[in-house]
C-alpha cells in the first residue's frame, strides 16, 4: 500500500539524515551509495526528497553531488 511505502520513505529518509550527521553534516552522493544497499535510482529519489525538505542541500562537483545537511 502507499501508506506502507510512505512509513518506509521516512524511515529511508531519516537513515540518510542520520548518515549525513554522522558524517559531520556532508558527504558525497557515492558515499551514500556505498553505505546504503539500494539502487542508484533510490538513492536519487530519497536525495531529491530531502532536498525538497529543505534537509539538505545538493552541490554539483565534478561527476558526484555533495550533500550537505542544511539543519
């Protein structure tokens, strides 16, 4: 169910946001990836998500994104 999917995004979302904490607030997208055992497209959608919350921001840098948490 949606709902379902929707509990499970938070939790995704929130491991992420954990990670980048722990991390001291930045890391890069490939990191991301290879903490997490989900597919590159997922990791994408989450990123975006968290971006539209105004979590993290994303910054271009060569051919990997840094994340930076924003609060």
């Amino acid at each position: 169910s949606a709902k379902k999917l929707g509990a499970d995004l938070d939790d995704e979302l929130d491991q992420i946001r954990k990670f980048i904490k722990e991390s001291g607030g930045r890391v890069n997208q490939k990191d991301i990836r290879k903490k997490f055992p989900w597919s590159e497209a997922k990791i994408s959608l989450i990123i975006t998500e968290l971006e539209d919350k105004k979590i993290i921001k994303k910054i271009k840098k060569g051919r990997t994104n840094v994340i930076i948490l924003e609060h």
